[in-house]
C-alpha cells in the first residue's frame, strides 16, 4: 500500500450481484478465494478506538466495538467474503431438501476452540438452542423463527427443521450473533474468557484501556499474519488522530469525515468506505406519545435530512429510506415528505390533535460514533420549527445500550447496522413476534406477511418486490425518520497492509493484516 495524502474510495464491488445469487439456500460447497496478504507475517498492530466493548458475549452484542472484536474471536456457519456473499464457514456445505423444509449442513473437521476441545455439531445444536430461547436475551433470535428444530446425527451433520423454506437463512447465520459456542461453556465465565474458534483469541484485557487479541495459532483457515491486535481505548477521534501523528497508533475507522481529513499525512492513507448502517431517528410508537401515526408523519415531514447530512457529515453520504442493501435499496423519496414540508407537518399534528405540540424524550449515545450529538442538536432546531420538542439526554454508550434494548426512549437518536438481507436487518424489529419488537415499538399484520413471504421465496425478483412493499409501509407509517448512510473512514500508517475494509464495517480482514 502506497502512503500519501489522499482518500481512496471504497466500492460495494458486485455485491448487488453477489448478494442476490448467494442469498438462497440452494446450497453452498466450494470456499471463496480470500484475498492474499502480503507473506510476511508478525508484528503488533495497536488499533485506537473509543470506547470498550460493553460485553464480550457474541449473542448479545450490539455496540459496534464488541461486535468488531467477537467477529475475530469467534465462528459462525456461514461468513460473509469482501463483497458481502455468503460463503462457507464453520460449515464446508449446506443442502435444502425439495419442498424447502429442510437444510443440512457438513461442518468442517478438526475444528477447535482455543481451549483445545473440538468443535462439532453438539456445540452447533446447543448454541443456536440457547440462541432461540427468549431468556438467553439474543439480539439476533427472530433469525431462527422458521427453526422448528436443529439436529444433530453425528458429529459433522447439522439438520435444521423448517416451519416454511427459509431464503434469509443463510445470510442471517453469517452475523457474529449467531456464534457458535462450546457447549461446555457458559456464559458468566464467556464475558471473560472468550473461548471461540477464530483466528484470534484474547490475551489480555484491561477495562477502560486496552484489549489485546493474539493469533489462533489452531485456526482451522490460513492463520492470522500479525502476532497480536492491541485495541486501545482513547476517548475521541481527534486524540486518535493524534496517537497515529506520533507513532502509537497504526490504525483506526473513524466516523467523522472531517477528523479523517485532519488524519491525513504523508505516512497516513484514509478508504473510504461506504456502508450499509443507516442513520435515523427511531420513534418508539410504543410509547403514547407516539402511538398515533399522524404525530410521527409530522415528524417525518418536519425533518429536512440533506441537512442533517451536511450538518452531522459534511454531506458525506447519501439520504436513504429504510433498506440499504444495493439488491433490494430503498427510494428515499417513497415517502409521504420526500422533502421537509412543515404545512404538512402542521396538517398532522392537527390531526393528531396536538396543534400545542408535543415533547419528544431523546436519546444519543456519545463515543460510539462521531456525528451522534452533532446530528441530535440538528434533529432539535430543526423539529423545533414544527412545536416538537426534543428533550436530548446525551449517554456514554453502555447506558444509551441499556436504554435502547428496554425501548426506555420517545426516540433515539441511533446508527444501525446494516445486513446483506433485508429479513436481517428488519424482521426482528418490525414484526409482532420480533426479539426487537419492544426498541421499534411497531408492527403490523401488513408486515407480519410480508417477512413471511419474503422469506418464504428464493426468487430474486419476488423478494425485491416484497421488500419494495416492506420499505414503503414502513415509510407511510413513520415507524422511524430514516436519515442517511455514510462512510467508514479506515486510517492505516504507512507500515500497514492487507486490511479490507468493508460495506458492514467488519473487521474480519485484520486476519489477512501485516505491518512492517
């Protein structure tokens, strides 16, 4: 990698293509190439970051910076490659039956987790058993709906009973939730002491300071180049900045495109990349407040989301309605206000009944990523201007976390993270028996049946369409005011190579990372 003074931009390469021909389960049985690192190999890349990872249970992370660290400490069935394609994983192939019903999966051989003991079907069954039951608290949980049951036969065979043909199956089995974990486990002992099957394992942790991952030298792919990851905490991103100008630091993603311009140097490169989390402010229509539709309309249609993209962004990205995903991408302008329009916005609230306004609880997390507060204060002056109050109250991320999962909010101010399959991204919130029904506050029998038909169907163009339809009763209800997607800014000194930054901000390609 050349160094210099200069932004390079990232592309979601053939991922629409990728994502529309991958996303069925019609099987899978060859590996996908991975990209080729340098050979060199060794080395201690130091990451600065801003905040500890809240926990290190994969199955209920949600904040960006676990979810990061667990992507290489742990395995799932299937990955994502580069382009977002689902490839194998800890399962070599997988099969669909005829009628859909069933998909059986061959795991790989001499896998083991980094305490020595070997990986097979038993952990598989137990880990996506304790993954569907609702005290377990998994964040991923609506992915296993259609599950009636998994077996396990022997020790390489995993076979999933079907309640209707699942087309998302695949793509929902590659997210870090869905990790599989050693039976012999539990989980107090886990948000300690890791034990996965990645290409890394955690060597020392000290809170509020640092994390250090070492390479899984029992990795069962081509094993990690640098000896060890050190994730250093450092509370914002211009300090980042300025640990990489004086040498101790070598890599970060930042959120904000003006500190990644400050990033810049001759022994610094910047990708930009662009990705498939959103930015919104989520209604919880759970609360009275927000219960009747007309209210979030107005809100919708008072809310000018260029704007908040210029203001928060520097106008880096692009205004989105709710699906990001290219295969099945939302018109952002397929809503009631495709434009701020605060006649209509009064026209609501008057509906409503509310022409004296209404008060909005807020909540933003600050330190997780860059724009938060700045895309808050925007979101306030400019709903101010319909007699909507919101009344922001600003916390670090554990809290806004803890708040967020018990749906302890009007609204929130909130980057969510994309999937490659809109079911994913949108099933757990939006539908009646969704595990994140409570943090969206809204479904409806609408949206009830079409997840189900979605999923219900491999055919590319009939899940564009049904998503078509999801996106746009999402929109006509104001379930949230989606914002804008953006970049990822990934900075690497000059001595760093053969890191792949992606469109759903992961970090798994620091397994194919060197340093000089």
């Amino acid at each position: 990698m050349q160094s210099g003074s200069r932004f390079i931009r990232g592309t979601l390469s053939a991922f629409a293509l990728a994502a529309t021909a991958t996303l069925t389960i019609s099987g899978c049985s060859a590996p996908a190439a991975q990209p080729q690192a340098s050979a060199s190999t060794g080395g201690n890349l130091v990451i600065g970051v801003t905040t500890d990872p809240d926990t290190l249970l994969p199955w209920t992370a949600t904040q960006f910076q676990a979810v990061s660290v667990l992507q290489n400490i742990y395995g799932t069935l299937t990955e994502f490659d580069q382009d977002l394609a689902v490839v194998p994983g800890l399962a070599e192939s997988w099969e669909a039956s005829e009628d859909g019903l069933t998909v059986t999966f061959k795991l790989r051989e001499g896998v083991t987790f980094s305490d020595g003991s070997a990986l097979d079907s038993k952990d598989v069954k137990y880990s996506l058993d304790k993954i569907n039951e609702e005290a377990t608290g998994a964040v991923a949980r609506a992915s296993l709906a259609s599950v009636k049951s998994i077996e396990a036969p022997d020790a390489t065979t995993v076979v999933f009973n079907l309640t209707s043909p699942d087309a998302a199956l695949p793509a929902n089995l590659a997210v870090i939730n869905m990790a599989i974990l050693s039976s012999d486990d539990d989980e107090q002992s886990l948000n300690t002491t890791p034990n996965g099957s990645g290409p890394f394992t955690l060597k020392d942790r000290l809170p509020s300071q640092s994390l250090t991952l070492a390479r899984n030298e029992s990795y069962w792919g081509e094993k990690a180049k640098l000896d060890s990851v050190e994730l250093r905490v450092i509370p914002d991103e211009s300090s980042i900045v300025s640990a990489m100008q004086s040498g101790n630091v070598n890599f970060a993603v930042f959120n904000s495109p003006l500190v990644a311009k400050t990033a810049e140097g001759p022994n610094t490169t910047i990708a930009e990349t662009p990705q498939l989390s959103y930015h919104a402010l989520q209604l919880n229509a759970g609360r009275d407040v927000l219960a009747d539709v007309n209210v979030r309309l107005a809100i919708q249609c008072a809310v000018d989301r260029q704007e908040v993209l210029d203001t928060a962004a520097l106008g880096e990205g692009e205004t989105t309605g709710p699906i990001t995903s290219p295969a099945y991408k939302s018109d952002p302008n397929d809503r009631p206000c495709p434009q701020k329009d605060l006649a209509k916005a009064s026209d609501y609230l008057k509906k409503a009944g509310k022409t004296e306004g209404v008060t909005l609880s807020t909540i933003v997390s600050q330190g997780e990523y860059a724009t938060s507060v700045d895309e808050a204060q925007n979101l306030k002056a400019q709903l101010a201007e319909a007699n909507i109050t919101l009344d922001i109250d600003v916390l670090e991320s554990g809290a806004f976390v803890d708040r967020w999962m018990k749906g302890d909010f009007d609204a929130a101010v909130a980057l969510n993270g994309g999937r490659p399959d809109p079911d994913g991204m949108y099933g757990r919130y939006f539908t009646s028996t969704g595990n994140l029904n409570a943090v969206a506050g809204y479904s409806s029998p609408t949206l009830d049946e079409l997840f189900a038909a979605g999923k219900a169907t491999s055919d590319a163009q009939e899940r564009k369409d049904i998503y078509a339809k999801v996106s746009q009763e999402l929109e006509n209800n104001a379930a949230w005011v989606w914002l804008f997607t953006s970049y990822t800014y990934t900075a690497t000194s000059s001595s760093v190579e053969g890191f792949i930054p992606m469109a759903n901000g992961s970090l798994q390609y620091l397994r194919t990372t060197t340093i000089n």
